[in-house]
C-alpha cells in the first residue's frame, strides 16, 4: 500500500506540472485561431464561398462523421468514459435519425472501445505527441476532409473535452463542417462578436475572396481539430491529476484504518495473552497452596485413628 501511494503521489505530481504548461499551450494558440476566424468571418460576410462545400450545408444528411478524441493511457478518473458515453449518445441520437456513422478516433481508449463493441472504424489515430502538434492535426484533418467534400459523409462532429481551468472541464460535440455561421461565431476560448459594440471593418481582397477563402478553409478546419487536441491534452492532464490525488487520499484513508485495525487486532491478542498468562499464574498459585496443606491434612487424619 505505501508503494502504491507513492507512485500516486508521482503521478499526481508529474500531471500537476504539465497541467502550467498545457494550460499555456492553449492559450498561445488562441491568437492564431482568432485570427483566422476573423478572417473566414470578413471572407463569409462578403459573400465569398456561397458555393464551397465547406460552407453550404447539405440538404440531406445522410452520414455523419464523428472525430473522438480520448486519451492513449488511462487512470485519468472519467475523462476517456465521458467522452465516450457522449459519442455514442450523438450517434443513436443520429441512429433514431435514419443516419449512419463514420468513425474517425483519437487515442487508444477510443480505439479499443468501439474496435471491442464491433463499430465500423474508418480511421484511428494514436500515439500522438505530448503536446500534440500541428502535424498530428493536419493528419486528421486530411482523413475527414477529403470524405465529406466527395459526399461520403454530410457532417463531421468533433467530440472532445475542453478546458476551462485547472478545476473544471467538460465535454463538447461540435460541428466541424460544413462551417455554418453559428460555428464561425464560436470556437474555443473566442468571445462573442459585438460586445464591445465595434463594426467590423470592410477590406479589399487580393486575389479575389473566394480564391482566399478557398485556401483558408481547410486551414481552419486545422486550426480547430488542432484546438480540440490541446483542449483535450490540458483536459487529460487536469482529470489524471485529480484522480491520482483521489488515489492518493484513499490509499493514505485506507492505510489509517488497516492500522487501527492491526493496532486492535494486536492490542486484543495482547490483552488476551495477558489473561491467559494471569489466569496460569492464578492457577500456579492455587495448587501450590493446596499443596502445602495437604501434610496437615494427613497429620490430622493419623492422630484420629490412634485415638
């Protein structure tokens, strides 16, 4: 038990310690997914990409595109459970629907999972980097973009937790693509336009919007997927510190009360040992007095019979 509380209370440290750096990694790429927001917001206000698949939604939804991501370890208290719970949820959600599925999986939990429970996997990824890269969010998003523009799915989610701080984090179904504006307006850690009361500029494109657009679409899609992972990377490292720190608690609780039970197991075959000893003692004791009276007894019983 006392080895056990000790890798706990590592592996609380070590999560402890990456949750600053995690923490710092989401917020540093804010900027980058702010502005790019902005900029597909000004293309889209001005009318650009009314014909991109990336914008239009579909008629029909057929398919749906599900991107989860979890983690490739456990002992992370509910992170992978709740993740997954969600995504199955918004897949019968999507079952009652008349709507198939399209499995895209992050991490080996996620893998494991739905590969056990016989679900069609189209892609899985693990083994990414700790911090995720760029890289990692480009390969995902290579294997989702290509499927819906050719029609193979009508709309991609992307569930994953996100964090709010080093207390607090929940999860998040998304819609990816197509891009509606409700989407546009939202994202991680953006707040919501017009509330400070400011009128959006008007701006000159060069070349035209819509080729801008075009390029910067799939860059989005990126900066999003790339978001969720850090999201989910932060996420992971603040549930594995509560729950090595739970670990931790109990194994010091249950330490407590093995020992007061030891302690009054020890105390009460001492005490008994005592007994025993005392009552052997008391015994010694009675037949050694019975045994010095016994001449006497003898002595008396011969002068009676003289007589």
């Amino acid at each position: 038990m006392q080895s056990t509380k000790k890798i706990t209370r590592a592996m609380e440290l070590i999560a402890g310690s990456r949750i600053v750096r995690a923490q710092a990694r989401v917020q540093a790429a804010v900027p980058y997914s702010d502005a790019i927001t902005e900029v597909v917001r000004d293309l889209a206000a001005t009318g650009a990409g009314t014909s991109s698949p990336l914008l239009m939604p579909r008629p029909e939804i057929r398919t749906v595109a599900h991107v989860v991501i979890t983690a490739d370890r456990g002992l992370c208290g509910g992170y992978n459970s709740s993740v997954l719970r969600a995504a199955e949820g918004s897949m019968r959600a999507n079952a009652e629907l008349g709507r198939d599925y399209r499995l895209i999986l992050v991490g080996r939990k996620a893998e494991s999972y739905f590969r056990y429970r016989d679900y069609r996997i189209a892609d899985s990824f693990t083994g990414f980097d700790d911090p995720p890269s760029y890289e990692n969010a480009r390969s995902v998003a290579a294997v989702i973009e290509q499927p819906f523009l050719s029609g193979e799915c009508d709309l991609v989610e992307v569930i994953y937790t996100r964090f709010v701080s080093s207390s607090s984090q929940e999860v998040v179904d998304r819609p990816l693509m197509p891009l509606d504006q409700e989407a546009l307006e939202g994202g991680d850690a953006r707040p919501d336009p017009g509330l400070d009361g400011s009128v959006a500029p008007s701006y000159d494109f060069e070349p035209s919007a819509d080729a801008i657009l075009e390029r910067l679409l799939p860059r989005y899609v990126e900066a999003r997927i790339y978001a969720a992972l850090l999201n989910a990377c932060a996420s992971e490292h603040a549930e594995r510190q509560r729950a090595m720190k739970a670990a931790t608690d109990n194994a010091d609780d249950l330490m407590t009360r093995l020992s007061r039970i030891m302690n009054r197991a020890r105390q009460d075959s001492i005490t008994t040992e005592i007994m025993e000893i005392a009552g052997g003692a008391e015994a010694l004791r009675d037949d050694g007095d019975h045994s010095r009276n016994e001449p006497d007894d003898f002595l008396a019983f011969s002068s009676n019979q003289s007589v």
